[in-house]
C-alpha cells in the first residue's frame, strides 16, 4: 500500500510539473473553459424549453453534453494543479459516487454540474456570471420569437378554476420561465454586488411585472422582488448576514431544508397546518409525499417515473412530479448525495464568510430558498452558483483577504 501511495504521489508530482509548463498559458485553459461554459448553458438550455423539438432525436443532446462533461475533466487534467493525493482523491471519490448514483436515477444532470464544478478550477468566477448573463440574455428572447411565430410549440395553462392563461414563452412551463428569469436576476444582481442604479431598479421591477404578468408565478415573482429588496437595503441585510456568522447561516439554512423534507414526509390533508403548507407551495407536499409513499429511500439513488405538466403531452396523462429540490436529490440520488450536497453547502458558507463575501452569502441563500419550490438546483442552465466551488471569486472580495481563494 505505501508503495502504491508513493507511487502515485510520483506520479502527480510529475503531472504537475509538466502542468507548470500550462502555468503560462493558465489563460488558455481558462478560455478553453468558457467555451466548454457556453455549451453546456446552451445545451442544457435546448434540453429544458421547447427547442428540443427541433432536434432529430431526444438522445443528441445527451450526446452532447456528455462530451462537453468529458472536455470539462480533461481541461483540469491538462491545465489544473492537484496539491496532494488526498485533494485528487476526494474529488475522484466524490464524482464516482455522483456518477454511481446518476446511474441508478436515469438523471445525469448532476453528473454533468460536478464535471463543470471541477473544470472551473482557477477560472474566474466573475466572469463566468457574464457569460452565463450574456448567453441566456440572448437565448431567452430568440426562444420567445420562436414561441410567437410557431417555431417552436408554445405551451399554454391555466390554473384549475381560472380563466387566466399563464403563457410558457417557449419553455417547457410557464414555472420553468419564471424560475429561469429568476435566477437570471439573481446573477445580474450578483455580477453587480446588489448594487443598482434608479434605470436598473426600473428594468428588474418590469421583468418582475412581466414574470408575473405573463407566468402567473407567485413563488418565483416573490423571490425576484426580494432580490431587489435585498438591493435597496443591502446595507442592513448584510450586516444581518456578518451578526449571524457561517454557522448561523448553516443552521437556518439545514434548518429550512430539513423542515421543507419532514413536512412532505408526514403530509396529511387531514392535518390543517400542512394542508395549508401544501397550498401555500402549490401541493409541492402532497406529491413529494407520494414519492415516500411508494418508495424507501436508497443509499446510492433510485429511478422513480414522473410526469410532469411541462412539454408536449399525447392524451390522458396521470401527473407525478417531485418539485422540491431537495426530497429529489433524497429520494433519486440517494442519502450518501443528500448528505454530500449539505457539506457541500457547509462548505460553501465557511468559504463566503472566510473571505467576507456577503454577496455570495446572499446569492446562495436565494438559491437555497428557491430550491424549496423548484427542481432546477443542479441544473447549471439555472443554477450557476454551485459553480464557484473551484473557482477564483476574487472579484467579490473587498478586504485584507483579498488575495485568497482565488482559484485554490
């Protein structure tokens, strides 16, 4: 065994000298990344909204991804320096279990975050929010033409006893569209520190007015006007933040996710208190409840069959569908990714604090919130938060630490 241990110690060392020689050309793995960002964002993104109806068949842009997820490795491979076996050990220990369990769920997407999680190693976050702005800045609005003039299906819904149409603007449901502009807000104000000028308050309260307008989404419309509440009165909120420290934060935040899992673990209609949680998160219990009903949960994930609203549908269909992000990586990635993912979240927490970052304290507590009600957190078309693990965010830092964590 030791002889193995320092067999691969060698090896490393001299992976990493050959690396040194890519230490000079750092901006080109970097750009390289960007690209490998852009279509994975892209590609997901055709996954998600009706355009995949334009694909020859559903499986190419698996394909796809699957081969950006690949570059994503390699690029940290050819570009990337592992300080120790025990660094390059846990990350490959860590992504056999999420590949394991992506097996077992018939549900890659999480596979395909942590393979961009470790290729962002070094790469500046800071810029990775811009593209990630810029990209679905100009999709979004090239997906909603195509929605108008019959490119593309444009499926419409409405409430059960309202006559009100809730438009999907070319995505897949009208929830997903707000979910998305959601987090399209969350980035911009993230990219900008929750700092607007008066022309941008009036532009994100109209995208808020058209989300809710057109959508008729009341918990993502909510989570867009707190982020501009969040803006106005940065100060004190943040400050809040500071008073509450890393381990506060952790405990509300495990605090909400494992309230939000117990609740949908014991619903019962009969029950006023969670009857009425589960109208308050639109029957996001009553379904989730469902799914520990017919199923125990796994250490490694499971399959379980939904059926969602979203997409086209050919007749009667019962609906089945897990919401809620967190009973979905319980109950179909398992409670060894369950319990991976909270550390994961401790983590990141521990390392905002550590280098004063408020800002991203915040971001990722909306991201948490968000979570509660929508399935979107592993997806990196949604969520490009998950992201900074690896990467160099010292852009955000504005003290004494300011030349930490950049990248290692």
């Amino acid at each position: 065994m030791l002889v193995l241990e320092t067999l691969i110690t060698t090896l490393i060392e001299k992976r990493n000298n050959l690396v040194e020689f890519s230490e000079s050309h750092r901006n080109l793995g970097e750009k390289f990344y960007y690209i490998l960002f852009v279509s994975m964002i892209l590609a997901q993104y055709i996954s998600n909204t009706m355009l995949y109806t334009l694909m020859p068949n559903d499986s190419l842009i698996y394909v796809v991804m699957d081969i950006i997820a690949f570059l994503a490795v390699i690029k940290t491979i050819l570009f990337d320096r592992y300080n120790d076996l025990k660094e390059l050990f846990l990350a490959i220990s860590i992504g056999l279990i999420i590949w394991a369990c992506c097996i077992n769920s018939t549900v890659l997407s999480p596979l395909y975050y942590y393979a961009m999680i470790i290729g962002a190693k070094n790469v500046n976050f800071k810029n990775l929010l811009v593209i990630f702005i810029s990209t679905l800045a100009m999709a979004i609005p090239a997906t909603v033409l195509m929605a108008h003039f019959n490119v593309i299906p444009e499926i419409l819904n409405s409430r059960t006893g309202s006559s009100r149409i809730r438009y999907s603007m070319g995505a897949t449901y009208p929830t997903d569209f707000a979910a998305r502009l959601f987090y399209l807000m969350l980035a911009y104000a993230t990219l900008k520190k929750f700092k607007f000028n008066l022309p941008e308050y009036v532009g994100l309260v109209s995208l808020t007015f058209f989300t809710y307008v057109t959508t008729d989404t009341k918990l993502d419309v909510l989570l867009m006007l707190a982020v501009i509440l969040v803006s106005i009165f940065n100060k004190y909120i943040f400050s809040i933040l500071k008073v509450l420290g890393s381990f506060g934060v952790t405990f509300i935040s495990f605090l909400g996710i494992s309230v939000m899992v117990i609740m949908t673990y014991l619903y019962n209609p009969d029950n006023r208190f969670l009857e009425l949680m589960n109208k308050v998160f639109t029957k996001r219990l009553e379904f989730g409840h469902i799914s520990f009903e017919k199923y125990n949960v796994t250490l490694f994930g499971q399959n379980i069959p939904q059926i969602g609203n979203g997409g086209l549908h050919k007749g009667y269909y019962e609906y089945f569908f897990i919401d809620c992000s967190y009973v979905r990586i319980l109950m179909m990635m398992g409670a060894i990714s369950f319990f991976i993912f909270l550390f994961a979240i401790l983590y990141l927490f521990m390392k905002f604090y550590k280098v004063q970052s408020m800002e991203l304290v915040a971001a990722l507590i909306f991201v948490l919130i968000s979570s509660l009600i929508d399935h979107h957190l592993l997806e990196i078309s949604f969520n490009p938060f998950l992201i900074v693990f690896m990467t160099d965010v010292g852009y955000f830092i504005r003290n004494k630490y300011s030349n930490m964590f950049r990248g290692d």
